[in-house]
C-alpha cells in the first residue's frame, strides 16, 4: 500500500486488496440480487392485477430494505479499509470510531442518490417492458411472465453483482483515502490499475502510475476523480472499476 517501488509490487497490493474487498461485494451481491428478484415477482404479480402504474408502485415498497443493505456494507467496507491502511502503518492501531463516523458521511454524501438510481431503473425496465408488450399485441399473462424474463431471475443478479462491485469497491478505496488524511501529513497518491489489457480501460490503462497530491483528484478520461470509483465520476469510468489508490509518504 505504501511506496511501493515496482509494477510486480504494486499488482501484488492490488490482487490483495481485492481479496480483502470480494466478501463485502458477494454478501453485498447476494441479498441484492434476492431483493431485485422479489420485487420483480411481486411488480409482476401486481400487473395482471392491477395495470402499470401498481407494477411501478410497488417499486417504493424495496427502498428501505435496499438502502439498509446497501449502507451498511457500504459502513462496513469503509470502515474496514480504513482500518486497513491505518494497521499497516502501525499494526498496534485499533479500530478507531472516527471512520465509523466517516462512512455515515461519506453513505449520507452518496449513498441516497444510489438508492433513487436503483429505483429509478427499475421503474424505466418496468414501463419499457410493458410498452413493448403492448406493441407486440401480448396478453396479459404474457406480459407478466415478460416482466419476470427481463427484469427477474439472472437480470436482477447479474444487476445485482454490478451494483455491489462499483459501490463496495468505490468504499473500499474512500475508506484507505479517509485514513490517509486522518493522519494530518502530507502524503501523495498513486493510482493502480488492474493491467488487464482487452478487460482494463485503455484509459484506466494509461492512468497506471498517476501520482498526484493527497488532495488533488486524478485525472483520468477528463474527469478528476479523487479515487478509482469516486461515486463522483461518470458510468464510464467507474462501474466495475478495479483499479485501487497506493499511497507514498
């Protein structure tokens, strides 16, 4: 994580950083997908009932239990990242509630945005299904099992595994950065990248070994990010990123 001198050394940190990081993504992965799939079972159900606008309704129902899930294991990821980057310097440091404190700013700065994104791609499915439906001239019960094939089943896990990768890995990186500026010093930043070519984007690519002030964000695609995954950034640069922040002191 620190002064890294080498590509082999710096690949090395981020293989285990990615390590620590893909248990928080899969119990992240797994209840989300399970939430998404329930909601689109009982949207569907709602439909032969009651029409469209009972379908997108029940949409509001999964805000809560969504956003529940998804701050904590954001809480949870940032915390222990922290914890992390502050262990390693000093192995005798323990958890310190400051970073708790920390994730609930960082969960309240981006946190809400990300549960209205959520709902309101559903509802976009939702509707696009049904207009389809209607265009094609399909029943009811047609449309109902439509709804299950585009929105249910592997498309809410597959989503599921999207959400939960960008987000953990985005509080993964805030939580080591929140860390490094707990400890009032200069410090300067390196961006990773994952160096996967056909995988990497080109333009993650050629950010490898970016290395700018602790404060100062990356520039990266024309966008500064203050690390990979900044919630900040667009689609484009960060959904599914694997690139991580190494630090030089």
């Amino acid at each position: 994580m620190f002064n890294l001198p080498n590509d082999k050394a710096k690949q090395r940190f981020q293989a285990a950083f990615l390590r620590i990081e893909l248990p928080y993504e899969k119990a992240l992965s797994h209840v989300l997908g399970h939430q998404l799939d329930q909601l689109a079972h009982q949207a569907a159900r709602v439909y032969e009932q009651d029409g469209l606008n009972a379908a997108l309704a029940i949409v509001a129902q999964y805000e809560e239990p969504i956003r529940i899930r998804l701050f904590q294991a954001l809480s949870d990821t940032y915390s222990r990242f922290a914890d992390e980057a502050l262990s390693t310097l000093d192995p005798t440091i323990s958890r310190n509630a400051r970073f708790t404190l920390a994730a609930q700013r960082y969960i309240r700065s981006h946190g809400a945005g990300k549960i209205k994104a959520i709902s309101e791609t559903t509802r976009q499915a939702i509707r696009h299904v049904v207009g389809q439906a209607i265009t094609e001239g399909l029943s009811v019960p047609e449309t109902q099992r439509r709804i299950l094939e585009k929105t249910g089943g592997q498309i809410a896990r597959k989503r599921a595994r999207t959400i939960a990768q960008t987000e953990v890995h985005a509080a993964a990186n805030a939580g080591s950065q929140a860390a490094m500026d707990s400890l009032n010093r200069p410090y300067q930043k390196e961006w990773i990248s994952a160096l996967q070519p056909g995988r990497t984007r080109p333009w993650h690519l050629a950010a490898h070994g970016q290395v700018v002030d602790g404060n100062a964000p990356f520039l990266v695609d024309g966008e500064h990010l203050q690390y990979p995954g900044d919630p900040l950034g667009s689609a484009r640069n960060i959904i599914n990123c694997r690139c991580v922040n190494a630090y030089l002191l």
